[in-house]
C-alpha cells in the first residue's frame, strides 16, 4: 500500500493506493484521518478497513498530477506524505563507507565506531516538485539522497530484531545540506534545517510491500547526470540497529521519520565541488518506494 498526502483546491487530504495502483481519497473509504500523522496515530484501527476499502475499490479514485509537470484541474498535486512532522526528523551522518572516503578532507570519520545521530528542523516538509530555495548566505549547496523510516507506533527499548514491528513504512528523502553553514558552526543543526531542506515522497510504501529495507538500489541525478548510485545493503549501521540503539533510553514516537544517511557522490565529495545551482533539477530514486524530483530556486 502507498500513502499519500494530495491537495485540490485548497485542501490537504489523505490518500492511498493498493496494489492496482489507483488512488482513493481515505476519507472515501471510511478512513475519517485529518491528516497523515493521525492517520499513524490511529493505524491499529484504521489499517484493516483502509485496506478492505483499496481491495474492494469502492471509494473516490483520484488522479494524480505529474510532480514536475502540468496538471488539468481534475489532478491533485502530491504533497510531502508527512507534510509536517511531529518532531524533527532524525538523521543519521556518514553512513556509508564511500561517504565517509569522499568528505575525508573535510570531515575525517574514517575511525568512528559507533553511529552519528543529529536532528533535522523541518518546519514543513518540501513537496515533490517543490522549489529549494536559494539563501544569499549560502555557497554551498547539496544533495543527499537517503531512504526514509516512519514509525507507525511509540518505540521504547526495543530490541532490533523487534524492529519491523514498529516500521509503518518506507520514504525517499533528500537531506538538502548548506555545507558553508554546516561546517561554520560545527554541530550540523543550522546548515541542515533551513527551511525547504527536507523534500520527501512521493509517498509511504507500507513495511509490507519492501521485505528487506536493506537491498534497496538508491541513486540520485543532477540535471540528469548520476552523482550518487549504490544500495541500503551498504548502510554502515542499518535500520533495524539505529531504531534499537535510539528508543534505549529515548522514546521514539508514532510518525518518527528517521533518515538514514546518504551515500557517496555529494557535491562536497567532487574535486572541485560542484554545488547546486539556480535550476538545478535535483533527482533522488529509491527502489520499490519512487522518485523525488525538486528544481533549485
């Protein structure tokens, strides 16, 4: 099943889609959610009757609109799946051997042993399709294509082979990075949480439909050229670990998004850089979950 956030003439509404592939409003089918984060808050009750009403078909199909493309006004534009997070997203950094090679001159983790966790401020969530703005402070910007984990229920000490009870499903997100900002200040907080840092989609892919979150082919495009193409399967330290090791002493709440590090080929990684730019059409594909294109500017 896909989950979807659309909007049609003002209004932000739940949506999702079976294994047909047609989309249906969730209030069609009897699924009364506000939004996405409800919908995870009340999951238990609403996930048999969601997917009864996707099997039977009998609620309100929908189309929808191409992302980087135009659209008639029967199509509904679609949004981040979780346009606003409950709290910030967690992030976890250098994640992937090639990454940590490629910014080794600039930030040497070449002997970590244990996992790099930071936060993400995201006021509101960037769309598919979405603009990423340009901010006159900054020089240097980048791309990091990272698949991402939404919890469906509260992870508190849970061990990692009890992980996959906790996992609603699966995202394409791009940690948009302001390096100047970043290495400024030291800590990755700022130069990682300007606001439109953090587009995501094009939707949820439920915990049933991807078996192994950690065989996932993950590549990412710049105005068409590959910058960064590799799989989950080379993640340092993998979901299943990072959700453990975090809910020991912290509560991981429903609607948590996790993003899971990038691997190599970011622009901070290629001698000289190559930062994005005005028009830059930034392209992050994840296997089995989509694609996530945004247009800088």
């Amino acid at each position: 099943m896909k989950l979807y956030t659309v909007k049609k003439n003002g209004a932000e509404l739940v949506a999702a889609a079976g294994g047909d592939g047609k989309v249906y409003l969730a209030g069609s089918l009897g699924i009364e959610a506000g939004d996405v984060n409800d919908l995870i808050r009340h999951w238990d009750a609403y996930e048999a009757p969601l997917r009864q009403g996707l099997k039977e078909g009998r609620g309100e199909e929908i189309r929808l609109a191409d992302p980087m493309g135009t659209k008639d006004a029967e199509d509904y534009r679609i949004l981040a799946p979780i346009p606003v997070p409950c709290q910030d997203v967690i992030c976890l950094g250098v994640n992937y051997h090639d990454h940590i090679k490629e910014t080794v001159n600039v930030l040497d983790f070449t002997k970590k042993k244990d996992a790099v966790y930071f936060s993400k401020r995201v006021n509101r969530s960037n769309d598919p399709g979405g603009r990423i703005p340009l901010y006159d402070f900054v020089d240097s910007l980048d791309y990091e294509v990272e698949l991402g984990v939404i919890l469906k229920k509260d992870a508190f000490q849970v061990k990692a082979e009890q992980v996959k009870d906790y996992i609603l499903g699966y995202t394409v997100i791009n940690d948009v990075s302001a390096r100047n900002v970043q290495m400024k200040h030291q800590q990755w907080y700022l130069g990682k949480s300007l606001d439109g840092y953090l587009p995501m989609g094009p939707c949820i892919v439920t915990a049933d439909e991807i078996p192994d979150a950690g065989k996932l082919e993950i590549s990412c495009y710049v105005n068409g050229e590959k910058r960064q193409s590799s799989n989950t399967a080379y993640m340092i330290t993998t979901v299943e670990e990072a959700i453990a090791e975090l809910s020991q002493g912290m509560t991981l709440k429903a609607g948590t998004v996790i993003a899971t590090g990038t691997p190599g080929g970011v622009a901070m990684g290629m001698q000289p850089p190559v930062w994005l730019k005005k028009g830059d059409r930034v392209r992050c594909e994840i296997e089995k979950i989509g694609v996530l294109e945004n247009i800088i500017g």
